[in-house]
C-alpha cells in the first residue's frame, strides 16, 4: 500500500490514520525518524508509557484530594515512625 501525503509551508507532513494504525502508534505515543542514507526514512512507534500517565495513579475513588502540604507531612510521620 502506498499513501501521498503533503508537505505544508512549515515543512510539515501529517501521518494519515492508517499510517499509524499500521506502526501501531495510539494518542500519547512517540514516533521515531530513522534517516537513512538512501534518502529514505524509517518510521517505528516508540513503545512506552507517556509521562503523564503517572497523575492520578495514586487517586482513590471517594477520597479528596491531598494537597502537597498533607503529602510532605505523612512522608515525615512515616519516616519519623509514627504512621
């Protein structure tokens, strides 16, 4: 299969849906350019999980937020022994 794509003014090229489904690359992912000394390009999906995958892990449903402040303080209790 063989897809055109345009290059804008930028110098910019946007990979069409099948271009990516065909790397396997989903929202978030990262995409490496290999240049190749042909003039070619190689395209793989970088695997891995975003950064920002992180924020709420620690969430619990029906629990409010902790500030910074409350955080630091059960750090210290617990290193202190006393949690």
């Amino acid at each position: 299969m063989s897809i055109t794509l345009t290059v804008t003014a930028k110098g910019q090229v946007t990979l069409r849906k099948e271009a990516l489904d065909h790397l396997g690359a989903r929202p978030g992912d990262k995409v490496d350019v290999d240049l190749l000394e042909d003039g070619c390009l190689r395209l793989r999906a970088k695997r891995g999980t975003p950064s920002s995958a992180v924020f709420g892990m620690l969430a619990r449903p029906g629990t409010a937020p902790r500030s910074i402040e409350d955080l630091i303080e059960a750090a210290a209790a617990g290193w202190a022994g006393e949690a």
